[in-house]
C-alpha cells in the first residue's frame, strides 16, 4: 500500500490511498508480450513437429494469464482519497476515476479501527458520522490501519465522541464526588421509604 499525505492550500489535509502493486500498464504488457511469445513460441514450435494438441493448450494459458495480468494492473489504479479540508471529510473512491464521493462533518465524523468478529487479527477501519458509516482502507494492512487511524484521528472530529457512554469526570466542582446511577432515587446508605 501507498499512503501519500499532503497539506492543501486552505489548511486541510489530504490522504492518498493506493494498493501497492509494482509494476504499472506499460511494464504489465512488457511482461505479457515477453511471456506470451515463449509460450506461443513452444507451442508452435510442438506443433511444427506433429505435436499440434499442445498449441490450443498454449492459447488458453496466455488467455488466463492476460487475464490475470489485466485484473492485477486494474487493482493498480484503486485509489481512495480522503480530504479533511474546513468543515468536511470528503471520501472519493474509485479506479482509475472518482466513481463514489462521500461527504461528512467534520466536527461530528468519528474514526474508528474495529477488529472483525468472524477474522482472525483482521480490523476494519471506519468513519462514522450521525447515522453514516463508511470503510475506508480495505485493502490496507492492520500496520497501515493503525497508522492511518492515528493520522485522522489527529484532525478529525474532536466532539464525535461526546456521548458515547464513557465516563464523564468534572473539571470544576467543589462538591464530594458522587456516583448517580439510572434507576436509583436514593442516596447509597438512605433508607427509600
């Protein structure tokens, strides 16, 4: 995976995220061409000879192997951007082009790393704001995950996690510390008549 971070013009960040897959379209058809001719090479070679049923066998594996090559050099060109720019989490997905653009508030949008019930040591990474949840990274590492929640934790929604039945201690009170809990009317100690 590559992960390019960059500040924008007006103060927000960018985030760039894109398999890491080697070799790029030119390269992919280099290694297809040179591939292609051996095998196609042997085949007519065998079939020159009298051994003509290795040639249609020699055909389908270029076929699957051109295929293979073009789905891998496809997965190349995924990219998923994320921008953290004023007010907004902008999230563009897609190959090669924008082809799914997300947009969350910056302030309530949450970052979340879960790790996945049925997966062993598999996380799933999150953003959620109001009732919208978005997987973002899919194709990242748990290393990368945990690095690229760190990153986006550090400019994103400082109130997402208000209410989240975590305790709440005071700053300022003068008061003896008491615990209240739902459903109780009396004071620990009291005798509720």
């Amino acid at each position: 995976m590559s992960t390019r971070t960059e500040s924008e013009p007006n103060h927000g960040r960018r985030f760039v995220l894109a398999p890491n897959i080697a070799p790029d379209w030119r390269q992919t058809m280099l290694i297809f061409a040179g591939i292609s001719t051996v095998c196609l090479g042997i085949g007519v070679v065998c079939a020159w000879f009298g051994l003509w049923p290795i040639l249609p066998f020699a055909g389908i594996e270029v076929t699957a192997l051109g295929w293979a090559l073009y789905k891998s050099a496809r997965r190349s060109l995924d990219r998923e951007v994320i921008h953290v720019v004023d007010n907004a989490v902008v999230v563009e997905k897609g190959c090669g082009r924008v082809e799914e653009r997300f947009e969350m508030d910056r302030t309530w949008t949450d970052v979340q790393l879960r790790r996945r019930s049925r997966r062993w040591d598999e996380t799933q990474l999150l953003l959620r704001s109001r009732d919208r949840s978005l997987v973002i990274g899919a194709f990242l590492d748990a290393d990368e995950r945990r690095s690229l929640e760190r990153a986006l934790r550090a400019c994103i929604g400082p109130m997402a996690r208000w209410g989240d039945a975590r305790p709440v201690t005071a700053t300022e009170s003068n008061a003896p510390e008491r615990s209240w809990t739902p459903g109780l009317t009396a004071n620990v100690g009291e005798k509720s008549g």
